[in-house]
C-alpha cells in the first residue's frame, strides 16, 4: 500500500497531478453532473454516509466519485475491472481529491477481490456498483455488512442479470437501483457509448480498416445496437447473432444479416460480443473462423469470449501490439484477439465520452439520492428510477445543450386524458 495523507493502493502517486487534468477536462463536459453537484453541495445530501464504490476507474466515474463526496459522502473507490484503470486518474483522486482509492491497471484477480474487500471494511451505508461484484461478495462473504446497507445502484446489464437472479430466490438482502434500465442511462450510454467506444478501442488495437469487413456482432440489446450502428457506418457489412426472436427481428429489419454464430463464424472477419453471458463465442467458433480473423468483447466480463480455453489449441501466442494477441493455432490459422477478451472499449481505449456518462452518472447519483431518500420505506427488491427522474435528467441535458421543446396547451392535454371525441 501507498501512504500519503489517505490510505491507498495505487500504480504510481505521482501521476497526480496528470490524472487532475483528465478529471477536469473530463467533467467539462458533463453539465448535467455538474447541475446536480451544485444542488448536492447545498442540500448535502449524504452527509453521515458511506459510500463504497466499485466501478471502472477513469476521469469520467472519477467526476461520480467528487460528486457523490460534494454531497457529504464519505467515499472508498475500487475498480470493477483488472484492465480499465486509469492509473493518473487513480492518483489523482487520492492525493488532489482525498478519496481512498484501490485500484492499479493489470492488477491480479487476487488483488482485485483484496481491494473490494477494502472497501468492504469502510462499512458502506450506500453501495455504486458495476457488475455487482460488490453486492455479490457482500452476500457471500460479509452478510453481517448487509443490515447496514440503505441500498446499492447498478451501473450494468451484467450487474442487473445477477441482482434480478438474487431477488428471484429471496436472497437480495437490501433494496437495489438498476440504472441501466432508466431510458437516459440505456439510450444514450449502451447505445452511443458502446457503440463509438468499442469501435475505438478496436481500431486503437488493431489499425485495421472497418469498410468492407463482415463484422459479427454477438448480441442485439441497446449495445449491440449501438454496435452494429457504427459498424455499419464505418463501411462494414453486419451480422448479427441473437438469441431472442424479437431482437432477432428487429435486427433483420433494420437491414443486418442473422444467423446462428456457429454460421457466422466462417463468414466474420471482425467479432464483438455484447451479451453479458458466458462462451458466446467458444472454442469451437473460435477454431471454425477465418484464419486472420479479429476477436473481441464489449461485454462486462472476459468469459463471453472463450479465450482460456482457446489457449489449448495454441502452438504459439505472442504479442503484436499493445492489446493484440496472435494465436497461431494447431489448424493452421491464426486468430488475433484483443484486449485479453476484456471490454475493449476500456482496456484498449478510454471508455465512453465523459458527455455520454454524463447521462449515466447523473442517474448513479440521482439512484443514490432516492435511495436515501426512501430509507426504510422499500423492499429487498430491485427498482427502476421513477419516470420523473429520467424525465429531469433529459431536461438538464436538453437545457445544457440548448436544445428548447414544445410545450402542451391546457386543450392538448385535456383531449391527451380524455375518452370523448
């Protein structure tokens, strides 16, 4: 551990002063978030509480973290992902902002499980989670945490996936906010975020040209959306692999070819997986593509791909460029994944840009507020953010863009609420 004034566990404390200029630049662009840390330093909102945070550390959720602190909280961050650290960023939020932080690029998954339990130990009142790597140690491994606990928000498909199967069986031991399912989180994040974030990080990897490409995208809920849109833009011819016939559909109506991933892997010549669930594309996939094919995820989680199991098939594996493995396989084929498997939207590049988190962490910290708000007053449940404050989120973020709507006249909304002619 590094020890300045704070306890932490960061790469190097001197990147600082680096990391404060990202922070800043970062949240230059995120009106919305400011909007509501003014309101926040007012009403201090979290005054008395703690906060654990378990998120991607860069200068966007760095932005979250200073805001929810703005508003009272005593705040512990850790990272949600080994590869998504921003280390300058890290620094920079213990030593400029006095926000313990545990999180170091490339950390081992041991170090990674010793950090979220270090914000464990800080004996959080209010939990921001991305994954619900946090809530699920919480239930295995410090259940006597959980009567603390006013509630936690979720920042991911993956994270809702595992709080909705916890509160299928009655285990869910407080209440839980998932964010991701507010139309201004979704909409915008999953969609425009994924989209342009996970084509940088590929194009950052590899260099290579998108047009004219097959691009096989794995998934088509709102990131798989977003993806399949900039493919397309970029020149690629898109399919798209899904499971669910309406998204199924959909995807076919909008102009992209769909079939079962076990066709589309002799045709892809770039593979992206979005789905949230484990071996999307296997082995078996893995070994059926073309040789030279590009591989990667977008995906919370390393598994989508099946990478570890790839590696028995290797005769060799080297590095090409930073985020770029070569496995030469035992068929003859080469296949090039990158990023490890891991989200390359952040491991490769920087994630989403701050303005699209923008939306996010203003519900992040507006489903934090609720849930204060509401202590004691909600289930063991998982909930959606009421409608209104989506609805505010979107006027904050029309307002910041100087974007003005139209207005209903008292006889528009007579007739809108009426059955007569």
């Amino acid at each position: 551990m590094q020890t300045i004034d704070i306890k932490c566990d960061v790469k190097d404390i001197n990147l600082a002063d680096q990391g404060k200029n990202q922070i800043e630049w970062a949240f230059k662009d995120m009106p919305v978030l400011k909007q509501i840390q003014e309101r926040f330093i007012k009403e201090q909102p979290f005054k008395g509480l703690k906060l654990s945070a378990c998120v991607h550390v860069t200068k966007e959720t760095a932005a979250l973290c200073v805001v929810m602190k703005s508003g009272g909280a005593d705040a512990v961050l850790v990272a949600s992902n080994p590869l998504s650290t921003q280390d300058d960023v890290a620094a920079a939020l213990a030593k400029h902002y006095g926000i313990p932080t545990f999180a170091v690029a490339g950390e081992s998954v041991e170090q990674y499980k010793s950090h979220i339990r270090e914000a464990l130990e800080h004996n959080p009142d209010i939990i921001i989670d991305d994954g619900c790597d946090m809530v699920s140690m919480i239930h295995s491994d410090y259940p006597e945490l959980a009567s603390k606990v006013i509630g936690s928000t979720e920042e991911t498909t993956t994270g809702i996936i595992r709080l909705q199967a916890l509160e299928a069986q009655g285990a869910l031991k407080f209440p839980a906010v998932g964010v991701n399912t507010s139309l201004t989180k979704h909409l915008y994040d999953n969609r425009y975020g994924t989209g342009q974030s996970s084509f940088d990080g590929i194009l950052r990897a590899a260099n290579i040209l998108i047009a004219g490409k097959t691009v096989v995208i794995s998934g088509y809920g709102w990131c798989g959306r977003g993806c399949a849109l900039r493919a397309k833009a970029l020149g690629a011819n898109v399919i798209v692999c899904e499971v669910d016939p309406l998204k199924a559909l959909e995807a076919a109506m909008e102009g992209y070819r769909v079939m079962p991933i076990a066709d589309a892997a002799k045709e892809g010549d770039i593979f992206l997986t979005v789905t949230g669930d484990k071996h999307v594309v296997d082995v078996k996939h893995l070994l059926a593509m073309k040789d030279g094919a590009f591989v990667a995820n977008a995906g919370h989680f390393d598994w989508e791909v099946n990478v570890g199991d790839l590696k028995a098939y290797a005769t060799e594996i080297r590095q090409i460029r930073p985020n770029l493995e070569e496995y030469k396989l035992n068929n003859g084929k080469s296949i090039y994944v990158l990023a490890e498997g891991r989200l390359v939207n952040l491991v490769a590049a920087e994630g989403h840009p701050a303005s699209v988190m923008d939306m996010s962490f203003a519900n992040q910290a507006l489903g934090i507020e609720f849930l204060v708000k509401n202590k004691g007053k909600l289930e063991k449940k998982l909930y959606t953010l009421p409608h209104e404050v989506d609805v505010k989120i979107a006027e904050l973020k029309l307002k910041s863009m100087g974007i003005s709507i139209d207005t209903l006249t008292e006889e528009q909304e007579e007739y809108l609420h009426s059955w007569k002619f």
